[in-house]
C-alpha cells in the first residue's frame, strides 16, 4: 500500500468513527481531526495532537496491519480527541477514567498500548546488529 492510499483510508476510517462520536455526545465535539501518515512512526501505531487537532498514524504499521487500524487504533486515537473536546484533561491525561469511558462506549477494551509487530522495522534492525 502506498502513502497517498494509506492517508486516504486513514482520513475516510477517521472521518466515519468520528461520526460515530459525534452521535455519542452530540453538539459537544469540535470538528474532525485532520490526519497525517508519518513514516517517521515505527512502533508508535498513531499519536494524537488535541490542542492541533490532528492525528499521525504509522505509515508501517498501517500499511502492514489495515483492518487493526480501522477497528483500534483510529478509535483510539479519536478517543483522546473527544477526551480533550469534552473535559480537557489536567497534564498528562491521556489514558484516564473519562478516556476509558469514551473507549468501551466505542465497544472497545481500553488498552493503553498496541500488540502489532512492524516486521519491516524488525528486519531493518536485524541487519544493522548483523
């Protein structure tokens, strides 16, 4: 998969689970985060900016894990996005009690951290120790 058709999807999954939030609290959300493919990203899935309302997604780690993507890590991220929207959590609030709420009211299992392995990062780190 390619940069460009990473972004697009990454945009239309973003763009549809925001939807999704917007139905959740209505009238209290701002607009939809935009998105960004940062190659940059090896084992970090995605990273949401709140105060900019944007949200970088790992162009390995979508391109390798698509369906994870759409189903866990946007949500994910979106989530920190509404968390911010709707209470402006104190410092470092990233994963807290309202975060979590957002997260299972998307039927979701709040995990803080991702499982997915980018075997293209693992490759080029087994080289260099080669």
């Amino acid at each position: 998969m390619e940069r460009n058709e990473a972004l697009q999807l990454a945009t239309m999954w973003t763009g549809n689970t925001w939807a999704r939030l917007e139905k959740m609290y209505p009238g209290k959300l701002g607009a939809c985060p935009s998105v960004e493919i940062n190659a940059r990203l090896k084992t970090t899935a995605g990273y949401c900016y709140w105060e900019l309302r944007k949200i970088q997604y790992s162009l390995e780690l979508f391109t390798q894990h698509p369906e994870h993507f759409r189903l866990d890590t946007i949500p994910h991220e979106l989530a920190h996005q509404a968390n911010w929207d709707l209470y402006r959590p104190e410092g470092n609030g990233c994963h807290d009690a309202n975060w979590k709420a957002i997260i299972v009211r998307l039927g979701l299992e709040p995990n803080r951290c991702h499982t997915l392995v980018n075997s293209l990062h693992v490759a080029r780190r087994a080289k260099v120790k080669a």
